[in-house]
C-alpha cells in the first residue's frame, strides 16, 4: 500500500498509509491528522489547504479552475498549496509528503 507524510504544525512527521483512491483530505481523516475539510471535498472551503513538498508538486494533476479559486482564499498560500481533497492517492504518489499550513487560530 502506497504511504504519505504529513508534516504537521509543530514539525512532527507522521508517516501514514494512504490506500490508492482516496483523497489526502480522507487520508488525513482516517489517521486523525487535522486537516478540516469543512465541504467534504466539494470545493465549497479551502480547509484542506495542503503544502506539498516541492519534489512533489510536479508530479500532481494540474488544479482545476475552481480549485485555483479556492486556493486564492486561502489562508497562509504558498506556490506549492494545493487542496488536500482534490489530490487523489495513485501508485505513483507513494512517498508524497505534505505540510498542513500555519493554523489561523494558532497564536
Ligand atoms: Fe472543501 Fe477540499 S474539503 S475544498
């Protein structure tokens, strides 16, 4: 089973499995990570604001039109930020790393 990183807030790296077809938004909910989510994949929030890796980014689908829109709300953007529910989990994905980015609540 392919398996992905998440960096969390404080730095911590979690290695977690990441069964192909789901989203990282799921992958992240399936080991408790928090990363909200708030429409459930429908590209309603920017919630699932992920920053992947550099390494990465390259090798994703390109963001739809209406996941650029959500992205340009969101809070604390970065070149690589992608939504976490729109990156599906493929075979060639394993290994992906993301970061969850800075919390607006934090500080
Ligand atoms: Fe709302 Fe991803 S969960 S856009």
């Amino acid at each position: 089973m392919p398996k992905m990183t998440f960096i969390e807030r404080n730095g911590e790296q979690r290695e977690v499995d990441a069964p192909l077809g789901l989203s990282v938004l799921e992958v992240a909910h399936k080991h408790g990570v928090d990363l909200e989510g708030a429409c459930e994949g429908s590209l309603a929030c920017s919630t699932c604001h992920v920053i992947v890796a550099p390494d990465w980014f390259d090798r994703l689908k390109r963001p739809s039109e209406d996941e650029e829109d959500m992205l340009d709300v969101a809070f604390g953007l970065q070149k690589t930020s992608r939504l976490g529910c729109q990156i599906v989990m493929t075979e060639a994905l394993d290994g992906l790393t993301v970061s969850l980015p800075p919390s607006k609540k934090a500080g």
